[in-house]
C-alpha cells in the first residue's frame, strides 16, 4: 500500500510538473477491452456484481493515444467504481464523442475523432457539491469514506491530469 502511495504521489508530481511525455501509437480497442475484463473480471465475480463493457459498434478498431496512460485512467475509475458498488453492476463503455469539451481547445475541436469513455455503477453515487472536489489530489467527497473504504485521494487527481495531457 505504501508503495502504491509513493508511485501516486511521483506520478501526480511529476504531470504537475510537466515531465510526463505520451507515448503514442496505435491502440486496439477490442485489447484494451479485453485486458480491462481481464484486470476487473475476478473482482466483479466476487462482489457478484454484473460488469459489462460496451465499445459503441461506430468505433474505429484502433485509436491514436497512449495506451498506458489511457488505460491507467479506466483503472483508476473502475477501481473507484468496483469499491464503491455493493450490489448492481458496474460498465464502461466508449463512443464517438460529438461535445462535451471547451470550444477553446484546438486539439479537440480540430480532431477527426474524439472517444468518450465513462464509467457508471449503482454504487453509493457522488453528492453533485462534490464532483469537482473528488479530483483534486488528496481530497475524498466524504470524511468517513476513506475510514470505511479506503484510498488516498489520489487516483481521479492523476486521472484528470491525464486526461487533460491526452
């Protein structure tokens, strides 16, 4: 645990920094899809929780993106996800994203295909003050959830970092 810490925290500092490169290439979706069922299958079944991924049919085969980083951020969210959800179930899907970002960005307005990927569950739910709190570093939307449930603060703070370098 303590070594997980330790790489979150040299993580976060480092994007902060800025010394965080992409790496990227091409990304088979139907590999990321099948090593992230392969990295949350167990747990689902031991939680008896349904967990179902759903890559929108319209999607190219491959994507242009850092398959490490992109992958990193889904583990973070699902982790999230598979934690906080007793009971339900628990999907990530991707589709063709049409909006959802500033029009200010020239990156986005000006690429031929953006995914969104989200992440749902029936879990606990987040209360809407604290959705923008839970991805700062450190911070959690409740006290009493990292007594019950565990973890540092840290992983939607990395997630959003990367998510805005991708």
């Amino acid at each position: 645990d303590l070594l997980h810490l330790i790489n979150d925290i040299l993580d976060l500092s480092k994007i902060e920094a800025g010394g965080v490169t992409l790496e990227i290439g091409d990304v088979a979706l139907a590999s990321l899809a099948a090593e992230i069922d392969t990295a949350f299958r167990y747990q689902a079944q031991a939680k008896r929780l349904a967990f179902e991924i759903e890559f929108a049919p319209d999607l190219p085969a491959t994507l242009r993106t850092d398959g490490q980083r992109i992958k990193q951020v889904l583990t973070n969210l699902l982790s999230n996800a598979f934690k906080f959800t007793s009971k339900g179930k628990v999907t990530l899907a991707a589709r063709k994203a049409r909006a959802g970002w500033s029009a200010d960005s020239q990156t986005m307005s000006h690429a031929p295909l953006v995914v969104a990927f989200s992440v749902t569950d029936t879990g606990i739910g987040i209360a809407a003050d604290k959705k923008k709190l839970i991805f700062e570093a450190f911070q959690q939307a409740d006290a009493s959830t990292s007594r019950r449930y565990g973890g540092t603060g840290l992983g939607l703070a990395i997630s959003r970092e990367i998510a805005h370098l991708l």
